[in-house]
C-alpha cells in the first residue's frame, strides 16, 4: 500500500464537493493504476471516512473519523522526515517497545509509532499511564540526531516546547512545562515525554521519544486515582479534537526544533522553553531519592538541569527529582 497516494488522496479530497479529485489524475501523477486509486478510496472508506463522488468529475471527502492512521496524519504533515514513514496499530503495551525494535532494526530518522491504544503506556520512573482507546495521542518517534549521548537528555525539552506548539496553533489552550517532562494546563497533566536512548559510548545511535497527550478524554474517562490531577485539551477547550491533526502539528514542530538544537546549541531552546515553564522564580519542593527541601526554581542549565537557589544564596543543579511548586 502506498500511503502517499491515500495521504494525498485525502488531502485534496478535504478542499470539499467543489473541488472533487479526479481518480485519473491521482493514478497519472503518481504512475498507479485508476483501480488502484478506486482501491485506496475503498481502504479509506472502510478506516470511517464518507466519500462523495460526482460523475466524471471525481471524489470528495463528505466527513472523516476521529483516526491516527497513517494517511490521516500523513495528510497535514510538513515534515521532510518526521511521520514520513509510520506503523500504527490499534493497541499495544507500549509504543516504546515497538520503536525500540523498530530502531534497532535500521527505522529512518523520523519514523513513528503511534497506537489507538497502549495496555501499559509508562512514564519517568515506569510510572502507569492511562491511555484510553481512541481517546489521545500515544506515539513513539525515533529521532537521529548528530548528537552526543550526554545531549541526550535534552531532547525531553526539546519535544516540550514542539508540543506546547503545536498546542497553542491549534486550540485556546495555555499551556505550561513542567520540569523534567509533562505538560500542563490549569495545574493539571496534559501531555508526558519520555527519553529513552540507543548509543555506543561516543555516539547517539537513536533517541526515541515517547509521547502521551490527552486529547479527547471526559473525566470520567479517567481512572478515578488521577482524576483530580489529570486533564485532556478536550475538557480545556470544551470541544474535541482533531487527533491527526495535533498529532502531525507535533511532528512539524519536533522536526524543527530538534534541527534548531543540532545546529545552534541549546541556547535558543533553553529560552523558548523557559518562557513557558510554570515553576521560575516560584518557591518548589524538590524530591529526591535522598531528601526532600524546598528552594526557588531559577531556570535551566545548558544540560538541561534544573537550577535551584537554595535559602544559604548557593544554586544546586537538579538531574532528577519530584517537583512541586509550593
């Protein structure tokens, strides 16, 4: 199957009933037969999307389901690598552990692995995460980075500000970086990034980058635990989503940022995503595996620590920990 052709079928179908796309035209331009083309508008009838057809004129898209399909996401991407090349599957334990596979196996920069649902998504520490059937975002991109392993870490910083993003184009929402890894709006948990890396000694061989977002969920779509600390774009907003739509917004602005990192540092980085991080100049409580005590966040080294000023005036940098803001 050829998911450039259906992407792209499905990308000038969406321009509506007074621009219907003609089957030969598609079959011309990209050297497929007109039953092959016949043969996607079927596939992409079958995925839930109602497809209209004017006589001699062509196809048009009359409505499209809610799907994290390839050719759903492939359709608003602008990416030249990022999504280009993608595997999704209704459920899984874990996107993570197919893109491990997948990259270990020679997947390209940028490749994606994205479910409908996950039975044992993970966060920082193998923390659960609830990832409800067709309710969000659960993918996994594996990136290539001309990066050193000890940059590595970074790149959970990078992705946050691509999400916040992608986010603020497409929705009212306001959203704000929690240290090391989450997204949140109105205090709540939005989105998690997990970084998980691939590399010999001196070199990154893969960094891939587990991304879970809460697009369409109701609260009580919520296990009851994390009800009072979760939250969805959907409750935010007060409407659904387009989920292929976010999810290839992600994308465009991960595969900028990330390029942006290779090239100029993480300076530019560390600003865009300073400015959008709830806890700066406020007073947190810092969790350790050691101890726990309170201090003022001051922003974020080069490395990507968080940096602290303790009571005494010192500053301590922070590589892992709980934070609260107090």
């Amino acid at each position: 199957m050829n998911t450039n052709v259906k992407s792209e079928l499905l990308k000038r179908m969406s321009a509506g009933k007074d621009n219907p796309v003609s089957g030969q035209q598609i079959a011309d331009e990209y050297g497929v037969s007109r039953t092959a083309v016949w043969k996607y508008v079927k596939e992409l009838e079958s995925e839930g999307y109602e497809i209209g057809t004017i006589r001699k004129r062509g196809y048009y898209l009359i409505s499209s389901p809610d799907t994290v399909a390839p050719s759903a996401i492939q359709q608003f991407l602008q990416t030249e690598n990022y999504g280009r090349s993608m595997r999704h599957v209704e459920t899984c334990p874990s996107t993570q552990i197919l893109a491990h596979e997948e990259a270990q196996n020679g997947a390209p920069n940028g490749t994606v692995i994205i479910a409908d649902e996950q039975t044992a998504g993970k966060g920082r520490l193998s923390r659960p995460w609830s990832s409800a059937a067709g309710k969000g975002i659960w993918m996994s991109v594996i990136t290539r980075p001309e990066l050193t392993p000890q940059q590595a870490p970074q790149m959970t910083l990078v992705a946050a500000v691509a999400i916040v993003r992608a986010i603020e184009e497409l929705t009212e929402v306001t959203p704000a970086i929690k240290w090391p890894n989450d997204i949140l709006v109105n205090g709540r948990k939005l989105t998690g990034i997990l970084t998980e890396l691939q590399a010999d000694p001196d070199r990154v061989k893969a960094i891939i980058l587990g991304i879970g977002m809460n697009v369409n969920q109701q609260l009580e779509d919520f296990p009851e635990e994390i009800r009072a600390i979760a939250t969805s774009l959907c409750i935010e907003e007060g409407q659904p989503l387009s989920r292929p739509k976010l999810a290839a917004k992600v994308l465009d602005y991960l595969e900028l940022y990330v390029a942006l990192y290779v090239k100029k540092g993480f300076a530019p980085i560390k600003i865009l995503w300073e400015s959008y991080a709830d806890s700066i100049g406020k007073r947190v409580r810092i969790s350790t595996l050691q101890d726990t005590y309170e201090a003022t966040a001051k922003g974020i080294s080069e490395d990507g620590r968080l940096e602290v000023v303790l009571d005494d005036g010192s500053i301590r940098g922070i590589y892992s920990a709980d934070i609260h803001i107090i």
